[in-house]
C-alpha cells in the first residue's frame, strides 16, 4: 500500500527574531533578520541582521571572556542558508561593536557556521560556532537561538 508523504512548507516570512545565548555577542543579545534574497527554488538565502546586548553587571566567562558592567554589545552579520527543507546550513561573518560609552569602542570580527531549523511553525532554531577575533587572539565560541519568523504585512 503506497501512502501520501506529507510534503513540507517552508515558512514564508521574510523576517526573523530571536534570543541567542553565546553567539557573536559572546553573552546573550537580541537580534532581527531581514531575509534580503531567496533563490526561487529556496536552495539559498541571503540574510542580514542586527543585534543588541547590554551587560549589567561584570562578567568573566569561562575564564576565557571579561566584560566589563556597562557594555553594549551590537553584533552585525550578512549569512547564507543553504537547503530546500527546514535544515539549513548557514555561513556567514561580520563584526561585533563592544563600547561602554560609544566614545571608545572595539570592532570584533566573527564569522557564524552553524545549523538552522525553520520548522512550519515558524519558530526558528539555531546552533552556530561562532570564532571571534578579540585582545588578539581567536575565541572559540558557539551560539544557540530561539525565535519566531514573520512577515510584514
């Protein structure tokens, strides 16, 4: 007996928001996404978005990682998705604006490869290694995300 597969449907939104723990803002911070291009067979997807964190107390992450109490974190970032069902690989890069007053900042480059799940509910989820170049050196960090994928109407 042959059965009917039931065939996936992509979200159709072409925004996403979200909450991401780790990440290119190495604490938390959150983000939107503008979808800014889709292949017409959605193989590829060309994404931008924007980022904000705040950090109201001292943080020394893993003993790796010290932000200072006061310090915004801004992470912006262009990626790829790759694939047609809802996982996607994602590669992308971009820089991370650290400032405590917006009169000395530091830009910190990152670049994200991860996997990203657009189930039909269009909740979003996402798992990236995330390497940023910060004090000179190169720190190994990964991000996960949660969030909702919209569109304006």
């Amino acid at each position: 007996m042959a059965q009917d597969e039931e065939a996936y449907v992509a979200p159709q939104g072409l925004n996403n928001w979200y909450v991401e723990l780790g990440g290119s803002a190495l604490f938390y911070s959150l983000n939107y996404e503008k979808y800014l291009y889709r292949t017409y067979s959605d193989k590829y997807t060309y994404t931008a978005r924007i980022g904000g964190a705040y950090t109201p107390f001292n943080n020394d992450i893993l003993a790796r990682v010290y932000i200072e109490k006061g310090t915004f974190m801004v992470p912006f970032s262009m990626s790829v998705l790759k694939g047609t069902n809802k996982e996607k690989l994602e590669i992308g890069a971009g820089f991370t604006l650290e400032t405590k007053d917006f009169s000395k900042r530091q830009i910190l480059p990152h670049a994200i490869i991860g996997l990203r799940v657009m189930e039909t509910n269009r909740v979003c989820f996402r798992l990236s290694y995330a390497p940023i170049y910060r004090d000179n050196g190169v720190i190994h960090w990964i991000g996960i995300a949660i969030g909702k994928n919209f569109s304006f109407k």
